[in-house]
C-alpha cells in the first residue's frame, strides 16, 4: 500500500528557486527508495506553475488533503524564523493544531532555523514539541531545536537543495566576470550607491545580477535591481527560478 504524505509548508509555488530544488531532490530519492508514496501539497501561490514542474505531486488549497494522508511533511525551507516576521510561526502554529485534531504524526525533513529565539517562541515550541521527528539541514540549526526538542527527536542532516545542484555542469569560467545576488530580510544592509560605483568601474568587464526570488518585494534582488539607476545596470540579468 502507498504511503500518502502531505506537505505542510505552503511557501511552494511563491517564486524561490531553492523551494524547487528542495522538492526536486526529495521526490528523486523517494523514487528510488523502494516504498510506494503519493505527494500531496498545498499552494496559495501559482499552483498551474507548480502542477507544470512538478506533476507527480496532487497539487491542492492550503486547507485541502491532510485529512487524507498518513502523514505531514514540513520539507525544506526555514520554518523556524522570525527574522522575516511571524507568518511561519503562525502557520505552524495553525498545521499543528489540524494535526492533533485529525490525529497526524508531524515530522521535519531538510529545515532550518534562523535563531534559538524562533524555537523559543511559544508556537515555535509547540510545532517541535508536537514533531516526531525533525531533521535539519545543517549542525546549527539542530542546534538550535534540539534546545527545545524531546531526546532523540532531531537530527542534523543536508540541504536537499544543496544536494540537487550536486550533478548539476559546472559551467567555464569566465574571466573577470562578476556575479552580484542580494537577496537580504531588510533595506540598507547593501550600500546600492557603492554597488553602483563598483558595477560602473568595472565597465566593460561583465557584471551579473543573479535573481533567486522571482517575485520583486522590498529587499529582494529584483527590487534591489529596480533601485539601480539604468547607466550602473549589470550587462546582463540571470533569473535563476
């Protein structure tokens, strides 16, 4: 019989390209695992985008599919933080309360945590009380949760986005290329007049504005770019997702 996982987190399809890398990697080893699962996951964002790269998976409304699965999955991503706000503590908080009412084992698989705090937090605590399991994607994450965790409930495990970009080519090097990405949690932590000043002195030589986020809010790269006046534009823009 399959195993029917839901995937909890709710951040796919809002425009991260390491949120795909993540999933990719995962559905490739539970392809080669052995066992029989079927993947439901949830999206407010653009789920047709998310249903063409990924049609293995049943994709739903957030508040559709767990009363039918066996198990929830919190895959990838840094759920525990508050650098960018309490939105992810909150839904935590709320996939917590569905679990315990429909009777649904949480586990963790490939997170991070941004600071002790996050884990401390009330609906922090209670998420990592209510896992089963929960293994992270680098040592200080675990850390950080194994802080609040119950014995022998996390582990420090890798980044499956990491991973996924293990086979990916390498491409040639490119001499006195330079590759700019500021994806950052705030305005002013990059002086983008001396990033101007640096992009113009180095004219002609190539200079790249890599883009992760495709959506442009304050802080991300797109809207770090849009904020660069056209005469100190990088000669080229690579959108990563």
């Amino acid at each position: 019989m399959a195993h029917k996982i839901f995937i909890g987190h709710n951040f796919f399809g809002a425009g991260n390209f390491g949120d795909d890398l993540m999933l990719d990697r995962f559905l490739r080893r539970l392809a080669v695992c052995g066992r029989q699962a079927t993947v439901t996951a949830c999206t407010p964002h653009d789920v047709e985008s998310q249903r063409r790269r990924f049609p293995a998976i049943q994709w739903v409304a957030e508040s559709d599919g767990l009363e039918f699965a066996d198990l929830w999955l919190g895959l990838g991503g840094t759920p525990f933080q508050l650098e960018c706000g309490p939105w992810s503590l909150d839904h935590l908080d709320r996939e917590r309360e569905r679990c315990s009412r429909l009777g649904k084992p949480m586990v963790f698989l490939g997170v991070g945590c941004d600071s002790p705090d996050s884990v401390r937090d009330s609906r922090g605590r209670r998420a990592v009380e209510a896992a089963e399991r929960i293994w992270t994607r680098d040592a200080r994450s675990a850390e950080a949760i194994d802080g609040v965790a119950a014995a022998d409930v996390v582990t420090a495990g890798a980044d499956l986005a990491h991973i996924s970009l293990g086979a990916a080519v390498t491409p040639a090097p490119e001499p006195a290329l330079l590759g700019l990405l500021f994806g950052l949690q705030g305005p002013g932590i990059v002086d983008l007049p001396a990033v101007e000043q640096i992009v113009a002195s180095r004219l002609p030589a190539k200079t790249r504005w890599l883009i992760q986020e495709a959506r442009s809010f304050p802080s991300t790269e797109r809207w770090n770019l849009a904020d660069l006046p056209p005469i100190s534009l990088p000669n080229e823009t690579r959108v990563l997702g």
